[in-house]
C-alpha cells in the first residue's frame, strides 16, 4: 500500500476555501473586534488619567496591541482573494509579508 501524499489528502480548492476563511473570515472579524475594543480601553485609559503606574503601562500594553491588530487586519485585506486577483503592478502577498506580517510580529 502506497503512502498519501500531502497533495492527496487535500486538494487546491480544499485549501484555499479554508485560507479563505480562516484568514479573511475568522481574523479578519477577531481584527475589528481587537480594534474596537483596544479604543475603548484607550479611551478609558486616557480619561481615568495616569497617575498610577499600573494605568500607564496597561495603556502602553493597549497601544502596543492596537498596532498588532491593525496589521492583522491590513494582513487579512492583502490576502483576501478580491486583492490578489486584481490586477495591480505588485504581487499582493509579498507586500502583505513586508507591510503586516513583520510588523505584526514586530508588535507581538
């Protein structure tokens, strides 16, 4: 009995229907939520004031955060399949590793 190959327990369609949803679907709504909830938490932050020490680094804790989710989110607009099949002059997923991916991890 011969060994499955990779390219026999999933086929390319299989594969790109879940990148599809995992990165554009699933990170992309987890980005929006972060966002949201990182301006919040920078709004209460700010208003509460700085005066404990504790404040200003949960504030820096959520600025640092909010850099890390919108690079995700630029990350799940580069590699939605409406931006790759368009037809710009720059390959779309090698900008989305040199604009969101590095900077992400970067951020984290």
């Amino acid at each position: 009995m011969e060994s499955a190959t990779s390219a026999d327990l999933v086929t390319v369609e299989i594969r790109q229907i879940f990148q599809e949803v995992v990165f554009v679907g699933v990170c992309g709504v987890v980005s929006v939520l972060g966002f949201a909830g990182n301006i919040i938490n920078i709004a209460v932050f700010i208003k509460q004031g700085f005066k404990d020490k504790i404040n200003l680094s949960l504030f820096g804790l959520t600025i640092a955060d909010l850099a890390c989710v919108s690079t995700m989110l630029w990350s799940c607009i580069c590699i939605h399949p409406l931006t790759i099949s368009s037809r710009q002059p720059f390959a779309s997923v090698d900008f989305m590793y040199l604009t969101g991916s590095w900077p992400h991890v970067c951020f984290n």
